[in-house]
C-alpha cells in the first residue's frame, strides 16, 4: 500500500464500521422492543482519521505497506454499558457469533489489567468478513467495550494526550489515574443498584411498547373502522395513561386488540 492509495483503502474499513454500527444497534433495539434490559447502552463506529493512522505507523515504525496488517484499529467500533456486569454480557454475545459473521482474533482484558495510564476497557479483535468491489476481504476491526464511566474517563484522557502529543506533564497523569479510580469506584457502587435501575427501565420499555401499541390500535379503530364512540375510548385512554398503572395499560389494550379484531381492521 501507498500512502497515495490510503484515500481507497479505506473504502471497505467505512462499510464494515457502518455494518457492525448497524448490527450491534439492532441487537440493542430487539431487546428494547421486547421489554428487555439492553447490556447495549449506545454503539458507535470511527474509521481512524490518515493523519492519525500515519502517526501510529511512524510511532511503532511500521512501514506503509504494513499499515493494513498491522494497524488493527483502523475500523473501530465502540460499545459503551451501563455496568461493568453488562461488558460480560456484551463479550459472550461477540464471541456467541465466531466463526459466523465475524472472526475474533484476539482479547485484550484492560479491565481486570488496567493500563498504568488508568484506561480501563475491553477489546476485542476481529476480522470481518465482506464482498467488496475488489472481492472478498477480510477486515480487521477493534471493538472496545466500556462502561460510560470508563468512557467518560478514556475520552478527557485521549484529549489530553492529543493536547500533550502523548506526553501528559507527571502531575496531571496522577490525577487522571485517581480519576480513573474514582470513576472505577463510580461503577463499583452504581453495580450495587443494578438490580433496581435495570428493572424500572425494563417496565419504562414495557410501557413504551404498549403505548405504542395501543395509539396503533386507536388509529386503526378511528381511521379505518370509523368507529363513533371513539372520544370516550380518547378519554379512557389518557385517564389510564396518567393513572400510570402498566396492568390497566396491558388490560386496556387487550379490550382494544378484541375490538380491532371485531372490526378487522
Ligand atoms: P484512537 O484515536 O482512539 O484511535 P497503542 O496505540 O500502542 O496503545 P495498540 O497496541 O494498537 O495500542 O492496541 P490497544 O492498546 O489494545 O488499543 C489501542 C486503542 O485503545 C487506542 O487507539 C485507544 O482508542 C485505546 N487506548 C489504549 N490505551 C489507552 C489509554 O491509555 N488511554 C486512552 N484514552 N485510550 C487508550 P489509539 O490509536 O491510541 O487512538
């Protein structure tokens, strides 16, 4: 490869983050759409800027025709969680699709060994599979999974790195590794009420998903059945939604999805 050619080769690097973007997205929207916590906060995929693949080349002196196998974060896709508890789920459902629509190549555990810098992080390598215009390819990619706290701390880091060119002054690196500590403390007790927070956003998205249920059935039952007592069916609706109550909500939709069934619509 030559750096003339960079511009190109990057080419199928932006359709595989945007393929793995849209998968992990959709892993994250099914379990929402079935009522279920998400270990999948939030994804979010980079192809590593020229400028910043050529400094790495030129920092671990590997020579422009090494940078594709070498360099093996230059398709980059981010999985940020809520909890700790949740990388693991995050990884089991990676490594769950090996050998299937992607090839892991290696683990890199930067949570249970964390960086002297305080990064804390998962990443996983992988090879993803694509029919590009040149035929099949094997791309490498680097999917890192966090927390939001351990992302919160990695992005102020990053920026202070870029700010320093990588030589952050001694004292601010032992404030950023008690930041880092103290964002790991953060996590650590966010975990004691997991339980708690990840059953009301599970009721959050039941609710959700039955209101939109049920403003279908309302706009069915209106628009196609013409049905005339559709003010006081209104008004039951709104009464009900500001009780709150999710049983009443999931029994009013019932009697709804009955009524839809009688009018076939
Ligand atoms: P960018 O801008 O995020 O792409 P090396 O560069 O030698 O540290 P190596 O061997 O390629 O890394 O692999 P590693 O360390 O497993 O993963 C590299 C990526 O992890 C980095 O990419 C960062 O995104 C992240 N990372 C690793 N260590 C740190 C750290 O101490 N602080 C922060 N904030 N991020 C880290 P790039 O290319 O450095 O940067």
């Amino acid at each position: 490869m030559e750096i003339y050619n960079l511009k190109e080769m990057l080419f199928p690097y932006e359709q595989a983050v945007k393929e793995l973007t849209l998968k992990f997205e959709g892993i994250r929207n099914e379990y929402k759409l079935l009522g279920l916590y998400s270990p999948i906060e939030s994804v979010t995929g980079r192809v590593k800027k020229m400028s910043s693949i050529l400094e790495k080349a030129s920092r671990k002196k590997i020579p422009p025709d090494k940078i594709k196998e070498k360099i093996e974060d230059i398709a980059g896709v981010r999985i940020l969680c809520q909890f700790v508890e949740d990388i693991q789920k995050v990884i089991d459902i990676i490594r769950e699709r090996n050998g299937r629509d992607l090839f892991i190549e290696e683990e890199r555990d930067y949570i249970t060994n964390t960086k002297p810098s305080g990064y804390r992080s998962y990443h996983i390598i992988i090879r993803y599979p694509m029919n590009t215009a040149m035929g099949y390819m094997e791309v490498p990619a680097e999917i890192q999974i966090r927390t939001l706290s351990m992302n919160f701390w990695a992005v102020a880091e990053h920026s202070l790195k870029y700010k320093y060119s990588g030589n952050i002054p001694m004292d601010l690196q032992k404030r950023l590794i008690n930041c880092a500590e103290a964002a790991f403390k953060l996590d650590g007790e966010m975990g004691t009420i997991r339980e708690e927070i990840m059953h009301v956003q599970k009721l959050n998205e039941i609710k959700s998903n039955l209101v939109n249920e049920i403003i279908e059935n309302l706009h069915n039952l209106y628009f196609k059945a013409k049905l005339e007592e559709m003010d006081d069916i209104n008004r039951k609706f709104v009464d009900i939604w500001e009780e709150g109550d999710i049983d009443k909500l999931k029994e009013f939709n019932q009697q709804l999805n009955v009524m839809t069934e009688v009018y076939k619509v």
